[in-house]
C-alpha cells in the first residue's frame, strides 16, 4: 500500500508538472483584434528572421528599412538615434566573425511614439533589441520580442485611446555589450519621460514565457501585474524566486540598464529549446509559436495595465509572489514569511507532540531525520554533478564558443540525467538500506567527490557537499529510522532552511516556507487520523498533498534547471529533499525494499546512461554545422 501510494503520487505529480508546463495554443491572424495573435506576429518574425543580421552587414539595414517601415503604418513616427559602438563591442564583433570595417559602424536605435490623451504623465517604454549574433537568424532572441512589440502596439491601439505615451525602443547592438540601451538611456531626449519598461528577451527557442526580473522596491509592480496576469493565454511563469536569482547572476539584458537607473518594469523571456540559443537552427520555422503566443500575451496584458493606470506604479517594499501552476498568482509581504514559519512549528509540534505519545517518538529520532535530509542533499549534489559530468565539462571548462553549444544542445538530456540520479538517491533513502554499510558507503561518497572534482574541475559546493556526504554516511548507526522520526527530521531541516532564507533574502525563501508549511499540516492531519501511520487513510494526507506540492517543485525545478543546471545539475538535489517533505512517510514495507532497490539502482544507470547517450544524440560534428 505505501509502495502504491510512492509512485502513484510521484507519476502524478510528474504528469501534472508537464501539463502546467506546456504553452498555450497560438492564435491565428483571425483572434481578435484586441487580443494578441501569434499568427499576425509570425509575419514581421518571418521578415525579421530570414538572415543572421548582426551589426554592420547589409541584413541588419535590411531589418531595421523594415522596421522603420512597419513602424510607421503602426503610426509611430519612427526615428534613428545611432551612437558609436564601443571599443568591447567592436572587439566582440570582430571576433566572432562580423564585419571588418565594424569600428566605423554605429549602433541604430529605432524609437517610436504611440500619443497617450495626457502626455504629460510619465511614459511606459516597449523595448525589445533587432540585432543578432553572427551566423543566427535569431527568430527567437530577439526577433519574436520586437515582433511581438509591433502586435503588441496594434492590439493597444485597437483596446482604445491609451492614458499615456507609449515609446517603442527597438535597440541595436544588444548582442554586443547592451550598448543600443546605453546610448537610448545615456543621452536620448525621451528618456527622462520613461516611467516603466516591459522588456521581452529569449534565450533559447520555446517553452513557457517567464516574468523573470522586475526594478527594484517592486511592490506595487508586482500588485499591477498579479492582477492581469490572469488575462494572459496561458496564465503566467514568475516567482520572486527568480528575481532574487537573476539579481545574483552576471546576465544582463537591455532591462539591466533602466534598471540600474531606478526604472521600474517588468523583463520576460522564454528560455525552452536551448538548442536553438544563438544558433544557425534559429529559425522562423524552427520557433516555438505557443511561447510566441505566451511571451506576447503576458506582456500585451501587463502593457496594457500600465498604460490604462491612473498612476504608473512607485516604489515599495518587494513582494514575495509565485504562480501555481501558471493558472493562477499568489503574493505577500516579505514579513508573512515569519507567520507561515510559526504556523509550520506549531503544526510540526502537534505531530510531533501525537506521535510521541503514540509511539514514544524522542527527539534523537527527529535529529536522525534531520541527518538524512542533510545526507542527501549533499551527496546529491555530488551524484548529480558525476552524472552530469558524462555528457561533457562544465561551461566554465568548454574551452571554445563550439563546445559550450555542444552543451547547450545536450541540457535536455542531462536534465533527464540529473532527474534519475536524484530519484535513484531518494528510493535508496526510503529503503533506509544506507545504514547497512556506513564505511562502504562513505568511502565511495569520498571517491565520487574526489572523481568529480578531478574530472569537473576544483569546486568549494562539491568539495563540501562531498565531505558532509562522507561524514553522515557514517552516522547514525545501524539502528532503522522510525517513519515519524524520518518525516518529522525532513520537515524540520527544511524549517531551519527556510528561517535563514527568511532572514537573509525573503523573497526567495518562498521555497523552502510555502512546501515545509503544506507538509507540516499534512504531518498534523496524518497525526491527527492515525499517530502510529499504519491506517492507509492517514498516508493519504501526505501523498495527496504531495502530488499538488511535488508538481509544483518540479515545474519549478525545471526553470532552475535550464538557468543553472549546466554547471550546477545538483540544484535537483535540494528539488528533490523538498520533495522528500511529502514522500518520506511512505516509506516501503520490508517486503518491498528489494524491489525498490532494484528501481533506485535501474534510474542511476540509466541517468549515466542518458548523459553517455547524448554524445551520439548530439555529436560535436554535427553540432559544428549549426553554428553561427
């Protein structure tokens, strides 16, 4: 019955996270007029998109005649703002095989104006960059965002008069260094007029859009955007999480510079199909028209909702938000991150509280829980990094533009990869057979380690992790875990997780707080139905509940993947542990252990498998032909 009630929710949860994943069905040219449409954005794409058109060659004055020309039958009155390129760009052009004579070239800012009725209110910008990379086409970065700016001008207009200006900033030289919005945002005359920007971006070729950064104090931003979120096909992907990320990486995206000048807005991009990223395959036939129709959708209606508004939005204390299941949008202040916690304890402490007196559960029980979450996660980001290592170096050690697109082609297969040695680790947990051979068992946690670091190169996450792995797996001894004492130990650790992450960085701690609170009321309803977890309708609370958080964390952990997974795959380890918050009382019965042994040792050949496979699947040869 519990091995029944593991992977039925697990098949669950994992069928529901690829529904909610999926993008919505592109409009044709007939959709409304007031509604966004793939179709009609397909047109400008596909003139946009016929050539790579990097700055200087005869395609990117091509482009940007087109776009002046479109442009102006959308009743923009276009103009040119050129501004040299600079010295980095020059260089970056030159040596990715541009044009020679590139130091003489200027970047070409287009800009236009749609009159609001008050034109003295601030302006709301729609900025998206024409240029592309040499050798790719770039139907999707970033040929879909400036088509989807010209549908996006066409639908506002045919919604009626809008409040205020609405400036179109299609920049140049993005590719570059950034340096189109450098020179809009250094010296043009409109650009103290901007009050918010909607940014559309693309890395990659398809998949669901995401809101993935906002400007900073983004508070009321975010109240705007809940609200007409829901309006878009599809729905929404954003969580603060992914703010909170973004703000720490080196990326940067023409929304940087506004950003950096107080600028609030919000930035969308789809990041799916990495294969296509800055490749020869970029092109209008090859894009992915449902994340067309989501990217275009979700920004027409936050657009729309800035533009219409009384007041554009100020300056406020950040929100910590996340779609659930990209239907629908939850928000609240930082601070209710403290309420939930202390409603987690005492949910935590009536079960626990139950299950002592029920089955004389001690807190060396709990503590030993707490080990084992601590266990796996940290060898699985040591497994998960092996795993990864087979299908090639990490980006940092490609050694060549070539291979780093090798493995940008080859993400999807060790994604797959990083999924079966992370569920491997958990049924192998479940079985509680890890305390059979402690000293075995730390000495190949020790040799993985010191084989990844050999092989992947010198890292302080793995070397730790691999240290931590090789130290619990000595502890706590041969004694089997009690289910409460797993349980509990799990919801614990992710508890103190989630009152650091709390103090420290709020808006991202939505990850541990949010599936640690649901777990803990699922802990005191099974407590509640049945303290000794031996009723089936007492496991029911945490499989069910299980499904809907497990869906979740895996739609979510998905996006964390194609963002950091080339370099870090073991981020699925923490996915996984929050994961572990619902499954770790269903653990199996002794009958069962060897077959899910059996399975755990089955999803760790074949995630070996998986990453050996992408070598043939994605051969460097045959990668060299679609390189710009």
């Amino acid at each position: 019955m519990r091995l029944a009630l593991l992977f039925g929710s697990l098949t669950l949860a994992l069928l529901l996270a690829v529904w909610t994943t999926q993008v919505p069905r592109p409009r044709g040219a007939d959709a409304p007029a007031t509604a966004f449409s793939a179709a009609r954005a397909m047109t400008d794409i596909e003139q946009i998109a016929r050539a790579p058109h990097p700055v200087g060659s005869a395609e990117h004055a091509r482009v940007r005649a087109y776009l002046t020309a479109r442009m102006t039958r959308l009743g923009l009155s276009p103009q040119e703002q050129s501004g040299p390129l600079s010295p980095g760009a020059v260089r970056r052009l030159k040596g990715a095989g541009g044009d020679p004579d590139a130091a003489d070239n200027q970047a070409v800012n287009l800009i236009g104006v749609l009159p609001g009725k008050d034109r003295t209110q601030p302006a709301v910008a729609l900025m998206a960059h024409y240029d592309t990379v040499v050798g790719s086409p770039g139907a999707a970065d970033d040929s879909t965002g400036v088509a989807a700016v010209l549908e996006i001008v066409r639908a506002l207009k045919a919604r009626g008069p809008v409040e205020r200006d609405v400036v179109v900033i299609l920049t140049d030289a993005e590719e570059l260094g950034l340096d189109g919005a450098r020179i809009f945002f250094g010296d043009h005359p409109l650009r103290d007029r901007i009050g918010a920007v909607v940014n559309l971006e693309a890395r990659g070729g398809g998949g669901r859009a995401a809101m993935f950064e906002t400007g900073r104090r983004n508070g009321p931003t975010i109240d705007l955007f809940q609200r007409s979120a829901v309006r878009a096909d599809g729905g929404t992907t954003s969580t603060s999480l992914a703010v909170f990320m973004y703000e720490h990486m080196p990326n940067g995206t023409d929304f940087t510079i506004p950003k950096d000048r107080g600028i609030g807005g919000l930035n969308f991009a789809f990041i799916g199909r990495p294969a296509q990223y800055h490749s020869a395959d970029a092109t209008p036939a090859n894009l992915d028209q449902g994340a067309l129709q989501h990217l275009g959708s979700q920004a027409l209606e936050a657009a729309d909702a800035l533009v219409r508004a009384d007041a554009l939005p100020g300056k406020g204390p950040n929100r910590v938000y996340s779609d659930v299941f990209g239907r629908l949008m939850f928000s609240h202040s930082a601070a209710t991150g403290w309420g939930l916690l202390a409603l987690t304890a005492l949910f935590g402490a009536f079960a626990a509280w139950r299950a002592r007196r029920a089955t004389g559960l001690t807190a060396i029980q709990v503590g030993r829980g707490l080990l084992d979450g601590l266990w796996f996660l940290s060898l699985g980001l040591v497994l998960a990094q092996a795993a990864r290592l087979l299908a090639g170096p990490v980006a940092g050690r490609a050694g060549s533009p070539e291979a780093y697109y090798v493995l940008l082609r080859r993400l999807p297969w060790m994604e797959a990869g990083a999924v079966l040695a992370v569920l491997a680790l958990a049924l192998f947990l479940l079985t509680d057979a890890r305390r059979a051979h402690p000293r075995i068992l730390s000495g190949a946690a020790a040799v993985l380690t010191l084989a990844v670091l050999l092989v992947g190169g010198f890292s302080p996450v793995i070397l730790g992790a691999g240290v931590i792995a090789a130290l619990l797996s000595l502890l706590p001894g041969r004694t089997p875990l009690t289910p409460w004492g797993g349980w509990l130990g799990v919801i614990a650790l992710i508890f103190l997780f989630g009152c650091a992450l709390q103090g420290a960085a709020p808006e991202a701690a939505l990850l541990f707080i949010w599936p640690v609170l649901l777990a803990a009321g699922a802990a005191a309803l099974a407590a509640l139905i049945d303290p000794r977890l031996e009723r089936r309708v007492a496991l029911i609370a945490p499989a069910a509940v299980g499904v809907l958080g497990g869906a979740w964390l895996m739609g979510l952990g998905h996006f964390v993947f194609l963002g950091v997974g080339m370099d870090l795959p073991g981020a699925l380890a923490l996915i996984g542990l929050l994961i572990l918050l619902f499954l770790r009382p269903l653990v199996p019965s002794a009958g069962a252990v060897r077959p899910v042994l059996i399975g755990a040792a089955a999803c760790l050949v074949l995630a070996c498998g998986l990453n050996l496979a992408a070598h043939v699947a994605e051969p460097r040869s045959a990668v060299a032909e679609a390189l710009p």
